[in-house]
C-alpha cells in the first residue's frame, strides 16, 4: 500500500495544519473554545465510526510467500 499511496504522513500533517488554523481563526473571531473542542470530538468519532465500517482487511501472507 505504501508503495502506491504513501503512508499518509503529509496529507495527516496538512489536515492537522488546517483544523488548527481554522480553530484559532474561530478563536479569535470570539467563538467559545469549549464548543469547537465538542464539534472537533464529535468529527473524530464520526470519522472513526466511517473508517471502522468501511476498512477493508487484507491478508498479506499469500503475497508475501506466492
């Protein structure tokens, strides 16, 4: 999988640069810290909930040894 779509460190890097920029932007605009923290736990879990029921498991072995 790494060899055709990386291991994903970039793209966690750039989404993790936006949310921050965005929460402060948020911040400093006046909204509540608390409620942005609550909206980006509840995104989390959403997220988690998609990838938990769309992950698809690969037996490698059978590659590994053809």
């Amino acid at each position: 999988t790494n060899e055709y779509s990386g291991d994903c460190t970039t793209t966690s890097t750039v989404i993790a640069n936006k949310i921050q920029e965005e929460g402060l932007r948020y911040i400093q605009a006046g909204h509540n810290p608390i409620i942005i923290k609550r909206g980006l736990e509840k995104a989390r879990r959403v997220v988690e909930d998609y990838l938990e029921d769309t992950k698809v498991l690969f037996d490698y072995k059978d590659e590994v040894n053809p």
